[in-house]
C-alpha cells in the first residue's frame, strides 16, 4: 500500500465550524476538498481528469479504496460531533436516551 497525501490543513466549511476559526467561505485545504478529491480518484477512471471543480487524486490503489471509505466515515462522524459540541441543544437534540 502506497503513501497518499491529500494536503488537508483546515476544517470543514459546510460544517459551520469554519466560522469558530474565522474561515468562512475557504473550501480549498479543507477535509471536505481533500475528501472530494480522493473519493473521486477512487470512482473515476484514469482519463478523467475534472468533474465540477474537483480534480481526483491520482493513483488511488485498489487496495485503499476500503480505507478512503472508513475515512470519510470517520471525518463525517468527527464533523458531527463538532457541530453537536458547538452550542447549547437541548436534550431531544443531543439524540435519543
């Protein structure tokens, strides 16, 4: 299994938590982007090269493609309970007893 580097330095901006760090609006550097970019390097083929704005990693290993899955599991469990932890909700909002 080979090394990949997405280049993530920042939080995700659709989370709201983006604001807590006054980075409003900044999508590139996020774990969303960086996610966005090697998801689509896992489902597209060598030839494409852009879809909307995102560019897909290249040369995501078959190998990875289980392991590109669990972290974007983990990342959106991780935003979840950043924006959960964010303020105070009442307790039908923290989820069921």
């Amino acid at each position: 299994m080979g090394q990949i580097q997405i280049q993530v330095r920042l939080t995700n901006s659709d989370s709201g938590s983006d604001s807590t760090w006054h980075l409003n609006g900044i999508v590139q550097g996020t774990w969303q982007a960086g996610l966005d970019r090697l998801l689509l390097g896992v489902a597209v083929q060598d030839d494409l090269r852009v879809v909307g704005d995102v560019v897909p990693l290249d040369d995501v290993d078959s190998s990875d493609i289980d392991l590109a899955g669990r972290l974007a599991e983990l990342i959106d469990r991780l935003d979840t309970a950043q924006i959960l932890m964010s303020g105070r909700h009442t307790l039908s909002e923290w989820g069921p007893v």
